[in-house]
C-alpha cells in the first residue's frame, strides 16, 4: 500500500514509524530482524530503509603511492527491503539517490524494486563523498533530488530511459522526499529551500519526511511556512532520541540542526551515557506526544538499528 494511502486509512490517527540503516558489510541479517522486532509491537505500516552510497577510501602503497579504492560499507537496501515485506507483512520503504547512479542505473534499481512489489520509495540527492566538497552528481546521473522524482514520474507513464522501450510497463511508485525545519545546510535561506521542497512536489513527491529535529516549535514553524507557500502533502516529522553526550557535537556537525539549550543542560548534567539515555527516552517522549496532540499523521523515528530507546518512547506514546 502507498505511503499516502496508509495515512488516509489512519484518518487523523498519528501512525509509528521508523528508519534502520542496512548492517555493515560482513554482518548477516539478524541484526536487523533484532532492531525491528521489539518495534513490530507499534504495528508500523512503513519501515524505510537508507541507502548508502560508495566511498572513496586511499590505502598507502609499499612504494609510498596511494592506492583509491571505492567501497560500500553498507550495501544490500533492496535486498533488506525484500526481506522486510516478506517477513512483517509492512511496507519496506527504500531510499533512492541521485549520488553514484546514472539515470540508467535508477532505472535499472527502480525495475527491481517494481518486481519485488515495493511501491515506495524517498528520493533523495545525497551527500557530496567524503574526499569531496560539493555534491557531484554522475556523468548521465540526476543533480536533484527533483529530477529523480521526475525520472520515477516517467516510469509510473511508462516512459523509460532506454530508448529501445517505445512503451513500457507502467511503475505506480508513491514517492517521498525530503524537507529540513532547520534548511538544508546549502540553501541561501529557509524560504528559498521551501520553495526547491516545493519544485519537489510539483515533479510527482506526494509526502515529505522531515530531518531531525529536538525542537517541536522548528517543525510547526516549518510546516505553517510550507503551507504558506502551497504545499498541501503530508509532513512526516523525523525524531532521533539522543543517546550519547557525543552526539551534541555530532549531530549538530553532521546533520546542521539546533539542540535547544535545556537539553543540553540536562545531558551535560549526565554522569554517563546510560543517562544521557534516559533523557532522550524523556525528552523524545515529550516530543512525541506534543506531536500526537498536533494530528502528525506520523511519528518516524530515525532507530540507527538501536530500537531499546523508541520502544521505551513508543511505549509511552501509542
Ligand atoms: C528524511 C531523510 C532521509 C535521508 N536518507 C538518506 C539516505 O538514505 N542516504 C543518504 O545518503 N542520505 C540521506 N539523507 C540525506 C540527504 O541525502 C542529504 O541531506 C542531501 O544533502 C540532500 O538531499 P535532498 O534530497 O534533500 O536534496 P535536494 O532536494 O536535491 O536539495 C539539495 C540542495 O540543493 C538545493 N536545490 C534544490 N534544487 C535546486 C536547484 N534547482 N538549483 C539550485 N539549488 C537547488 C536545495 O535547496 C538543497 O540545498 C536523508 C535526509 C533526510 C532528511
């Protein structure tokens, strides 16, 4: 069933949902059946799963040359995503980039999808590769996540990349995007990142899923300023239970989003990690349940595989 589809069946009632990452290459796939199936309880209609692209890693050489070679360290989405919608009887939501794949290439990864009965998918750009500043997209490749919605809109006509295929069978992906309360880290402003989210929408996007965020007022701000500018879809909003003092310089480097100060006071005052713990179940809680109280039609919780801290939350909540 399509994402869109679940929430007019939920009518008004805020769903549970979460993220998990494919396990690193090497593992099998028993440390995903153990991040889900505490979680199963929530009755989630969507799971999604994120995909990560290849890295450029440089090993030194005897001679003292480096050697470039390209790894993924987190392979196997599409195959998780089958396995998922077999085991649980829950739609698997796989995640598409622009970043590493020719049009072709998402062509060819949407096909597969198409056969395995996965009817959902985010498209998103991706980040720029570690060894590079900016984002480049492939020779051939899409630049924007807007012109990946385009290509899988072409597909649901069934018009395909290969030029051989006059009329091809029709796809019927319902497709996701992204949108950042705290704008996207390259975006000159909020307001012009609104309207890219916007151009997202106009190209076939039917929901939004939200970047995380510790600060419900950033999202309802987010969300009247969205509905300002005329987008009408779903806002899923995205929540990260903390669970690390790390992660207070981590998570603002690498996803650029505010702490509010008072949580950070309240995990500064933490003798140890299983405390800091205990205050994202407490603060994700309270989140959570503003949320609820404000009709989101769903509650996605990025897990990163840890499910302990959003079975606690989800507990308290659904
Ligand atoms: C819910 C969610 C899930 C994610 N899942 C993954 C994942 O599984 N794997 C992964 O690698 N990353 C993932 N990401 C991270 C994402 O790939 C990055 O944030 C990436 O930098 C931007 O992706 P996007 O789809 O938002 O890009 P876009 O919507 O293409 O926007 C990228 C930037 O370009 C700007 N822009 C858009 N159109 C134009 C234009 N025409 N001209 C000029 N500027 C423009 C936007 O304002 C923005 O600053 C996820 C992010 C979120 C919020």
């Amino acid at each position: 069933m399509k994402i869109t589809e679940h929430i007019e069946k939920a009518k008004g009632r805020s769903l549970f949902s979460f993220e998990i990452l494919p396990p690193l290459k090497g593992q099998n796939i028993q440390s995903i059946y153990d991040g889900i199936d505490p979680l199963m309880e929530f009755k989630p209609p969507f799971i999604d799963v994120t995909y990560h692209r290849e890295e450029h890693v440089f090993n030194e050489k005897e001679n003292g040359l480096l050697e470039k070679r390209i790894v993924r360290k987190r392979p196997g989405t599409v195959g998780i995503c089958a396995a998922i919608q077999s085991k649980y009887g829950v739609d698997a939501v796989p995640h598409i980039l622009c970043g590493g794949f020719s049009k072709e290439d998402t062509e060819n990864f949407l096909i597969d999808l198409d056969f395995l009965g996965i009817q959902n998918v985010v498209a998103l750009r991706g980040d720029a590769i570690k060894s590079e500043t900016y984002f480049t997209p492939e020779p051939k490749g899409n630049k924007f996540a807007k012109d990946l919605v385009e290509q899988i809109m072409q597909m649901n006509k069934g018009n395909y990349q290969d030029e051989v295929i006059e009329k091809g069978h029709n796809t019927d992906f319902c497709v996701g995007v992204a949108g950042y309360p705290e704008k996207h880290m390259e975006a000159p402003s909020l307001d012009k990142d609104i309207c890219r989210l916007k151009e997202k929408i106009e190209a076939g996007a039917e929901y939004v899923v939200t970047q995380m965020f510790f600060d419900n007022s950033k999202y309802f701000e987010f969300v009247d300023k969205c509905r300002e500018s005329g987008i009408t879809v779903p806002i899923i909003p995205g929540l990260k239970p903390l669970a690390t003092k790390r992660q207070l310089s981590i998570i603002p480097h690498r996803f650029h989003v505010d702490m509010p100060e008072e949580l950070i006071s309240e995990v500064e005052k933490c003798k140890d990690n299983k405390e800091v713990r205990q205050v994202g179940i407490e603060w994700g809680i309270q989140q959570s349940k503003e949320l609820v109280k404000a009709g989101v039609p769903v509650l996605h919780y990025y897990s990163m595989g840890k499910s302990t801290n959003i079975q606690k939350i989800a507990k308290a909540v659904f």
